[in-house]
C-alpha cells in the first residue's frame, strides 16, 4: 500500500561539479513535484479524505493494429486542454493544475494554455474550487494560489508572470511533510472553508 | 459550433430483412447513446449551464520512438477504472457513467467492475453526486439512477442484473430532444436539488 519514494529528490550526487550537480538535481524537481503530489492524492483517497485524481495524458490515436487484439501502433500525446487534476472533497468540485517554477523571483504563465484559462473559469463560474499549486523550488516552498487571481495576472497582457512576493502574499503556503507529503486539504481548508489551525 | 448529428440512430436501412436490420440498428445503439451524451454535455458547456467533461480513456504506453519527436508505437487501451464523466455543476461534484441495456427486461451488471464501485461509493462519501445513466433501447427510454441503489443491487450478489421495473420505479426519466439531446441537468435538478417543474 505505502509506495512512498526514498527521498529521490535528495540523492546525493557524488564526483561531479557543482553546477552538474545543480543541473541534474533540478531537471526532476518539476516530475519530483508532480509524483508528490499524486502520492499526497493516493494518501487522502486511502484514508477516505479527498477523492481528487489526475487527469489521463490525452493520447490521439492515429492507428489501431487490430490482428492480435486491439493494439495502438500509432498514436501521439496531446496537450492538456484542461488542468492535471481534478475531484471532490466535502462535496466541493476541486480543479487545480500544478507549476514548478525554476525562477527565483517569479511563475512563468507562458506554458498555462487559454483553453486552461477558459477551463478555469467556468470551473468557478459552477461554483467550483479552482487553484494553482506552485513549487517555489528556489525557497523549496509550496503555495496554493485561487484560479481567479492567476487568471487576472494571465489577463493583464503587461505580465508574462507573476512574482513571487505576489504568490507568497496571496498564496497559501501548503506545509510539506512525510505522509501526506503536501498538506494540500488542510491548504484548501484554509483558502475555502475558512479553517485554521490555531 | 453545432455539430449535431444527423439522426444517426434513424437511419433506414433499405433492401434487408427485419433481423438484419435491427442487428445493424442496434449495434450502433450504444455508441449512438455516449455521443448524445457527449453532445448534451458540449450543449452544457457552451451554454455555461454546467462543466462536465467525458474522462479520456486511459492508455497504457509501451513504447515511444523520439527519433522525429515523441510517437507513441506500441500501446494499448485499458480499462476505465473511474467513470466515464465528471465535472460541476451548482458548485457540487457530478460523477456518472453510462450504460446501455438491449435488453427488455433488465440492466446486466457484468460490464460494472469492482474499481468503479469503488470508485463511487467514495465519491458519495465525500459528499458528490454520483448515479448512472442509463439507456433502455427497448423502451427508448434513458433514465438517471443514482449509484446508491445500483452499488446495493451489485452488492447483492443473488442479482446479475437490475430490472427494468426497478430503473423505472427508482429512477428519473431524463427528457429527451434536440437541443440538448437529453436534459441531463434537468434530471440532476429533480434527483438531487429536490426541483421539478409543475
């Protein structure tokens, strides 16, 4: 059941250069990011918590080989056109899509599509929860930033990203920790149902 | 924008004998029923009455080739351990799958797997909304059932299957036309928001 990773984001590696170093580790952080959070999803839907899954990579199919069962022989992936997850807790529709940002001082929008955008909005037009869970890899922290204030920084042609003092104001910092490795219903807690911890 | 099909599901079939054609009518049946859904779902989407999206079939990669950029050469379809749909709507979480029955007399249970009862009794638990659709070929009738009831016919294992007079009595006939193809929210309004018009 416990399929927890052995902290493979910290490997030490050895005999190389600094700068390698930085390089290799850096390059899983965005895929570290991602199998984290699904490891805090499987946690919460385990424990009967949340039930928010991740979203199937579209594939468009292009040839099926059906002489032994039906076997995809030509296919490619396909962009995203709405956001990685998606579920239900306390009865909520919860919709959020996950950023890594390299940046020390702000969150690239430029790979946030219009259709996520568009897909975002309705989200919350039908009373939905809709947010941005963001990894601030620099200040290795975590934020969960509302849809809507992403989608106006995204409106607003002027900016091409957010700052990071922006996310750390308006965001909520999601605590990170060992199981569930991110506390993102407790986050959710926070921003829409106006729970806090005291 | 309207990409309504030409009422496939009617189209006569000359020049056959009656049990060719109610083979070719209704092999397409099934079909025909998950594009209407589709289409009365688009209908929701473009009219911002609700968000709910059809879950892409998960496929399992086995093989890419990046020598002219990722193409996917050796993959298969798996099965939907989920449901078939999921979205928003009146900011509550909506998850349904749709089933076909030919039969006159009752819904086979066999092509439900444990994972997608599983599936649903835990969007219950985290208080969504979660049913079936459910088309009576027969009857040319589509009923919404909520999951509930179908989860406590499966789980009685003396019954393969749920009777007709059993989907009738229980569920809510979902109306159908042309735009949209079926009222699916309005059936959605009657089972869970206790609305009905006079």
């Amino acid at each position: 059941m416990i399929n927890y990773p052995n902290g493979s984001k910290n490997i030490l590696i050895k005999n190389k250069t600094k700068t390698q170093k930085e390089d290799i580790v850096y390059k899983n952080r965005g895929m570290d990011f991602e199998n984290d959070i699904n490891l805090s999803l499987n946690y919460f839907a385990e424990n009967n918590l949340a039930l928010i899954l991740k979203r199937t990579t579209p594939i468009n199919v292009v040839r099926v080989d059906y002489s032994h069962g039906a076997r995809i022989v030509d296919a490619y992936f396909e962009k995203q056109s709405t956001t990685d997850y998606n579920g239900v807790y306390r009865g909520k529709y919860i919709d959020f899509e996950a950023k890594n940002s390299k940046s020390k001082t702000s969150l690239p929008l430029h790979n946030i599509t219009p259709h996520q955008i568009n897909h975002l909005e309705k989200v919350i037009k039908h009373g939905g929860i809709a947010f941005f869970m963001i990894s601030l890899e620099s200040l290795d922290k975590v934020y969960l930033l509302d849809a809507s204030f992403v989608i106006s920084f995204y409106k607003s042609k002027e900016r091409a990203s957010i700052p990071v003092s922006e996310i750390t104001r308006n965001g909520i910092e999601v605590e990170q920790g060992y199981m569930p490795r991110y506390q993102i219903l407790k986050a959710i807690d926070e921003a829409y149902f106006h729970e806090k911890d005291i």
